[in-house]
C-alpha cells in the first residue's frame, strides 16, 4: 500500500511525490490545520506553510539565507547571481538587472511573444489536438527567452537540449551519481555557449543584454567574465521552465474547469486578474530552500542555525489567514499578494516578462481555440518540484466539423 502523504502522525511530507505535485492544494490546507512546521521526508528539512511565515523568512535574509551548498546541484560551478547570494551582495547586482527587466522594458517584447504564439497556435490549430507541453508549454517561453537575449532562434532546439539536462537528465530514475555527471557535462557546454557570446559582443557590440553586461558598472567596476557566465545561467534556468509550468498548469486547470473557461473567452479583460489567480492557485514554483543561520523559533519549535528548511510557496498561497476563501479559484480577485514569485530581496526578477508572456499566450490560445478539454480517457502527468504538466493531451473541434 503506498505510505499516506504527508505521515498523519509526524507531518512528514513527500514533496517529490508525483499524486502531489498534481493536486497539492488539499495537502496544503491538512498542513495548515495539522503542523505549523511539517518535515521533508527523507531529507527531514523543516517545512513553512503559513503565509505569515513564509513570508518573514523570504524578508530575512541574515536570518534565511540562501547560500548553501545544495544549490551547486544544478551542474553551476559557482553560485548563481543573483539568486545564490544573500544581501548586500546580492542588492547591487538588483540594482544594474532590475532596469533591464521594467515593466516597460518587458512591453517592447510583447509583439514577437503574440507573433511566436500564433505560430505555435498555426502549427496545431487544424489537427483538432496536441500534447500542450511539448506543442505550445514548452517551445514559447524559449523563443521568448531567446528574444530577450537577442540569440538567434534557430538556436531553440539546442536551448531545449541543454535545458532538459540539467532539469531533466536522461539517466535512470535514482542514479544521482550518473545525473550528477550528466550536469555537469551540460553545464559545461552552457558555460561554453554564453562565453561564445560574450565574446561575440565584446567585438561587435548590439542592443541587447549581454552587451549590456559587458559596459555596465555595477559600485565603480565593471562585472567580470565569470559575473556575467553566473547570470547568464540563472536566467538560463530560471526564465524557461518556470513559464512553462505556469502555462501548463493554467490550461490544465481551465480544461477541466470549463465555466472559469468560459469566463476568460467571454471577457479577456480579465486576464491579467485570471493570470495572478491562476499563478497563486497553481504556484508552480511549489518551495525555495533557504539555510537558517542564527537560531530562530517558528511557533513553539525553535529552527537550529545551520538547518536546511523549505519554504512551501504553494501552501502559503492558499492560506486562509491572507487569502479570503482562499481554496476558491476568483478572477476578480482584488487583493492577491501571492508568493508566487517569492517575496523580499530575491523577488524573482523576471515577474513583468513572466506575467505579459502568461497573458499573451492565454489571450491568443483563448482567441484562436476557445473550446479544448483534456482528451477523453487520457491524465495528465505532473512532475514534482516546479510543477510542469509534462503530459497534457488537449482535444478542440476541429475547423468546419
Ligand atoms: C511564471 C514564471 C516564473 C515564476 C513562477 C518564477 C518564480 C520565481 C521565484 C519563486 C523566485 C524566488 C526564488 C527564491 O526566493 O529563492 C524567482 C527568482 C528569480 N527569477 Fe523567476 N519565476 C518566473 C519567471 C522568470 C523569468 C521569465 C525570468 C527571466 C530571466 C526569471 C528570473 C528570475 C531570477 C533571475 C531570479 C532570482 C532573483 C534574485 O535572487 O534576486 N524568472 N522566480
């Protein structure tokens, strides 16, 4: 019989387990109910599922940090700017990447995201069906990412390639040491890519960022070769799976929902407010780890300095204390400060991009084929960790039928 998630008697919760990445928001609201500090099975990393918590961690950086050695777990060979470095560091380097992200900044990419869409949309829209990851999910944040990048598109397939490495590697399920390896090979040829690049702008400058890494002063200095190679990786990593999940999620959750479906077909002026709904229901980004360290008391347990613990975005995002009716799925939502994007210093720094390719592609998936559902007989898959329908099977009328 498989073991009940999470443990009911010491709140132990299995978070790579697949029936919880599907539906986690049950098992949210056991934990709110049952444990202010639940476990990680396996690792035993204390868990925070409270908004209130969560949030006071995500805003306390001497006290939460996010330097810690399993980050190294993705092939990096050295932490990624800025995300794997605490305050003050970490606030300079906000400070030259913040204005590459404005919300005006992100419009100027809106016509080529509507522009990739349709051409995603066109490749499908006769066949009456698809498998949304691979079709749509999965192949739009990547060309966006390679617009904002200003890389060639046809390097699209190479992107995916190296991406599925170090997320996904192709090894059997369990092997940590052939997984380890697989990254780290990956990650050398991701290093090699963007050196390439670096290279490129440095004797032919363009308007686009990395050039801007090379000439931005960042506190009197210009950023070294391996600054730019740390950045460059977390954007990498951060920018295409992240969306894809989203995007996976959202659709799962409007294909079998469809009177919420409807309401977007109906009223696409609500779309930004669906897309910060669906982003606090879904939370895709389901935890972030940080390191505890100087000893600070949760409730009535006290977190040891030293400690690995997890920050459950997903359970905080449906907490009753913060969100009115919170396992309520409300497109008029008004007030919805979600974690989705975390919170305090590391506040992801993609959000405005995130949040126009969401709306756009909800838009033009709406617009062009209104009426989908999940294929009879078929379920999707979900992986643990971020939250990607890595199986979504769709079905819509077919044109003139
Ligand atoms: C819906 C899509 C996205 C979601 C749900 C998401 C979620 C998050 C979350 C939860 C964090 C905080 C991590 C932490 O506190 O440890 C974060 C940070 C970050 N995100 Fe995003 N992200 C998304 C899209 C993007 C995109 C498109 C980019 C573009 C490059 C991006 C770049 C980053 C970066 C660089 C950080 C680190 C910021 C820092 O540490 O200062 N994200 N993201």
């Amino acid at each position: 019989m498989p073991r009940p998630n999470p443990d009911p008697n010491t709140g132990a919760l299995n978070v790579q387990d697949p029936a919880f990445a599907a539906r986690p928001q049950p098992i949210y609201a056991w934990l709110h109910e049952h444990f202010r500090v639940a476990t990680t099975l396996g690792l035993g990393a204390p868990i925070l599922s409270r908004y209130e918590d969560v949030v006071f961690a995500l805003r306390h950086p001497k006290i939460f940090s996010s330097e810690m050695e399993v980050h190294m777990a993705l092939g990096n060979e050295r932490p990624m700017i800025p995300q794997q470095i605490d305050p003050p560091a970490q606030t300079s380097y906000r400070k030259i990447l913040d204005s590459q992200f404005s919300r005006q900044r992100v419009l100027a990419l809106e016509p080529a995201i509507r522009r990739h869409a349709n051409e995603l949309i066109d490749a499908v829209i006769d066949r009456g069906e698809c498998e949304f990851d691979r079709a749509f999910a999965i192949p739009l944040p990547g060309r966006a990412f390679l617009s904002l990048m200003g890389l060639p598109q046809e390097h699209l397939e190479l992107f995916l390639e190296l991406k599925n490495g170090i997320i996904r590697p192709p090894v059997p399920p369990g092997d940590l040491a052939a997984a380890y390896e697989f990254r780290a090979k990956t990650s050398k040829r991701i290093y090699a890519y963007f050196e390439q690049v670096i290279d490129d702008r440095l004797a032919s400058p363009r308007e686009d960022l990395v050039t801007y890494f090379t000439r931005v002063e960042m506190d009197g200095r210009k950023l070294s070769r391996e600054e730019i190679l740390d950045i460059c990786y977390v954007f990498f990593l951060g920018g295409l799976d992240t969306v894809t999940a989203t995007l996976g999620c959202s659709i799962a959750y409007l294909a079998a929902n469809p009177a919420q479906r409807q309401r977007l077909v109906e009223d696409p002026a609500i779309m930004p407010l669906a897309v910060e709904e669906l982003l606090r229901w879904e939370t895709p980004v389901m935890l972030v780890p940080r390191l505890v360290r100087e000893d600070v008391t949760i409730g009535d347990v006290t977190l040891k300095a030293g400690t690995l613990v997890n920050l459950l975005l997903g359970a905080a995002d449906v907490d009753e204390r913060e969100f009115p009716e919170a396992h309520r799925v409300d497109f008029n939502r008004q007030r919805n400060r979600h974690l989705a994007f975390g919170a305090g210093p590391h506040r992801c720094l993609g959000s405005h991009l995130a949040r126009m390719e969401l709306r756009v592609a909800l838009e033009e998936w709406h617009r062009r084929i209104p009426d989908y559902a999940i294929k009879p007989g078929e379920t999707p898959r979900v992986s643990p960790g971020i939250r990607e329908v890595t199986y979504l099977p769709l079905v819509w009328p077919k044109r003139g039928s």
